[in-house]
C-alpha cells in the first residue's frame, strides 16, 4: 500500500467509524498516542478507541493528512482535522484541530502513531470555560515536560 493510500485508509476509517479497519493499518503491537486520550496499545485497544473513545462526545468526523515525507520507516504528515461535539456545552459546535501526525512505519504498518497537535482553537470553538482549558493546557504541558527529548530544556 502507497504511503497516500494508508492515510486516505486511516483518516477513512475514522470517518466511517470503523476501529477494526483502523487497527489493521498498525502492526499486532502497534501503539497510538492519542493527545487527549492517552497510549492505546495493539489492535483490539486501537479499534476500541475509535469505536468507542472518538464517537462517546462526537460525531461527524473529517480527517485530512496533507503533504506526507517519508523514509520509509518514519513518517510525517500535517493534518487538518474536525468533528460535530456532542458535549452539552459546545452546542453542536464544531471542534477543528490541526497538527502534525508522526508515525514510525514497520514492515508496511504503523508501529507507531503520535501527533502534535494545536488543540486551543478547538476548546474554544467548543466553548470550553478558560479555567478548564488551562486545565488541559497544563497536562498537556506536563507531558512534554516527561519526554525523554524534554530533560536538556529543563536544566
């Protein structure tokens, strides 16, 4: 499968809702690192959270992956993505994301997914209090301040 076609797959499959299609795109022990959700490791916990975990507050999901570079075991795409929220408060508002996806790629399967993302426009398109989006910002904060990469920026 073309490094086009497995995005078109993915963004796909989370679009029809569709976790087993999604999961097979990843390796048996293929881990996605959701921003919000957090690590969902191998395919039975990868469909479960698009099954589940993406469609419990929203509906009516759109995923675009632009301008793809690859050497073949990494990959980078820029995205743009949204979804109709169902929380009470966002009032059918839709939430819009960009980001970058950064997947490491093994024998043709994405062993690995994860993503920076600019999620601030969307908590406010979702009409999120302030004291709540400095909430997630600061968690959001936290885990970068974890990474590994991160240990040099703190000294």
């Amino acid at each position: 499968m073309t490094t086009t076609a497995m995005l078109r797959a993915f963004c796909d499959a989370v679009e029809q809702r569709n976790g087993r299609a999604f999961a097979e795109l990843f390796t048996e022990d293929g881990v996605y690192h959701d921003v919000f959700y957090g690590a969902f490791a191998g395919r039975a916990k990868i469909a479960a959270m698009i099954d589940d975990w993406f469609y419990r507050t929203a509906t009516d999901f759109r995923w675009d992956m632009h301008e793809p570079v690859t050497d073949g075991t990494t990959l980078y795409a820029r995205y743009t993505f949204s979804y109709k929220s169902t929380l009470p408060e966002a009032n059918g508002a839709r939430a819009m994301f960009e980001g970058v996806a950064v997947i490491t790629l093994r024998d043709g399967k994405i062993a690995s997914y994860h993503e920076v993302a600019n999620t601030a426009p969307a908590f406010v398109d979702l009409k999120f209090a302030p004291e709540r989006i400095a909430k997630i910002a600061a968690k959001q904060g936290a885990k970068l301040k974890a990474r590994p990469e991160m240990r040099r920026h703190l000294v």
